[in-house]
C-alpha cells in the first residue's frame, strides 16, 4: 500500500487522511447529539479541536526540546508535521474534562465526539499498519555522481541510510537542506545520500554553490527511479534504512531539526563510525 495518496502534485500521508477522517466524524457527532438536545456545540468542539492541537503539538516539542533551543520560533513552525499523538489524545481529553466539569449538560455530545473521534483514528491506525507491506529494502539502483561516476545505493548497505529524494525547483527541499547537512555533519555513523530527481550536474551544482551547502554523497537520479521504486511521488521525500537496507521510517514534506532527529532515534543511538 502507497504511504500516500497523491492527487496531481498534492500528496497527503493516509496517516493524515485518517486524522482528518477522525475530526470529521468526531465534530459530526458532537453537532448531532447536541442538536438533539438543543444545545448550540460548535464553540464545545472548537475547544476541543484547539486542545488535541495544542496538545499534539506540546508534547512533541517537550519531547524534543534540545532541537528547539537553537530557534525557539520554529516551535510555531508546524510545517515540519511535528505532533505527538499521545499528546493529542491527552489534550483531548483535558479539553473534554474541562468542558464536561464546567458544563454537564454538554456531557453526552461532548463525550460521544471524543469517543468517536479517537476510536476512528485508531482503527484506521490499526488497519494502516495491518495493510502496510513488508518493509521496503533499500533500491538496487545505480545512479550517478556530481562527477559522472556510477554509484549503487544497494552497495550502501553496511551503515544505517537517510535517503533524501530532491530537486532544485521544490522550496521545501531548499528549506530542509542545512538541517541536513548540520545531521550529515554530526551523524558520521550514518549515510546520507541526496539523490536528485530530474535535473543535470550543472544545474544541482550551481545550486549547492549558490546555497553554499557542503553536502556529501548528492547523486543524480535522472529518471526519477528511486522515487518510483518506493511508491512515492512527492517531493521532499527522506527515506531511512537500517544497516540491513531494510526501512525503518519515512517522512514526506520538509524536516525541521526536531522532526529530523526523532527519525534518526529509529536508527539506533548515535555511535562513532
């Protein structure tokens, strides 16, 4: 099963789908118990919406919180996908708690919008990872070298991989890129390979130039087939594998430092190479 669903150059994550699923669900029946009961729910589940956001999101960067000492603005950055979901549920049911010790009468719908809400997103979490595949290996595909010299991705195996997919023209692929060089910088135990998708060594050069980014092992991908072999067809897309080239994890959008490092926990702990 694709990780994502791509519609023309939009890809969401089914992870995502299912949240949004679980909102819907959640809010439609809150507004129709409270309806019932002629009770006026949309500010009640705006509140609780608010508090599995908040929540989500709290305990992610608690979690993380030495990635955001640097720039602590990033935390209201929420591009980087950075949410917890123990800390949304936790943040629903404060909410909810809240609401219902305040109002009782708000009990029944309120009680009936996290229930449902929360028994979705973990059915359909449940039936993502009993659909999902065996886990991907790392392609057997040769690509090429700033320098015009072949390079076998599979031949990589031996050392834990991050597998970045990127082209000069995607901004959230610039975004990323100096948390990915400042990883590939203090991560030696790992290998990070930038495989771009599409573009010739003189375009790719001329943009690490003018980027002033020192990046080691940039490869060129140029028909795509990385991409393609793994199912996924958004860009920025970061792949990583074991030392086994088996996949651990995978993230498509761009990566802040606290999403980056949480990855890399998958891998093991830090360990000289």
């Amino acid at each position: 099963m694709n990780p994502t669903l791509s519609i023309g150059p939009l890809a969401l994550p089914w992870s995502v789908l299912v949240v949004f699923a679980a909102v819907a669900l959640g809010w439609w029946l809150g507004e129709r118990l409270g309806r019932r009961r002629g009770l006026a729910m949309e500010a009640a589940l705006y509140t609780m919406l608010a508090g599995g956001l908040l929540g989500a999101r709290a305990l992610f960067v608690l979690v993380n919180q030495a990635a955001y000492l640097e720039a602590p603005w990033s935390i209201l950055d929420v591009r980087d996908g950075g949410f917890s979901p123990v800390g949304a549920l936790l943040g629903l049911v404060t909410a909810t708690a809240v609401l219902v010790a305040r109002q009782r009468v708000l009990a029944a719908p309120a009680l009936a919008a996290a229930g449902g809400g929360a028994g979705l997103w973990l059915a359909g979490t449940l039936a993502l990872s009993a659909l999902a595949p065996p886990p991907a290996a790392l392609p057997d595909l040769t690509l090429t070298s700033l320098d015009g010299q072949p390079v076998r991705l599979a031949a990589l195996a031996g050392k834990p991989v991050v597998l970045n997919l990127w082209a000069t023209w995607c901004p959230p692929c610039r975004r990323e890129m100096p948390v990915l060089q400042q990883a590939q910088q203090r991560r030696t135990d790992v290998q990070f390979v930038f495989a771009n998708q599409g573009e010739g060594p003189a375009q790719v050069s001329r943009f690490l130039a003018a980027s002033r980014l020192d990046l080691r092992n940039v490869l060129l991908d140029a028909r795509g087939e990385a991409g393609a072999r793994l199912g996924l067809h958004a860009l920025p897309a970061t792949l990583l594998f074991d030392a086994r080239g088996r996949l651990v994890a995978s993230h498509v959008g761009a990566l802040s430092p606290a999403t980056l490092e949480e990855l890399l926990a998958r891998l093991g702990p830090a360990h000289p190479s």
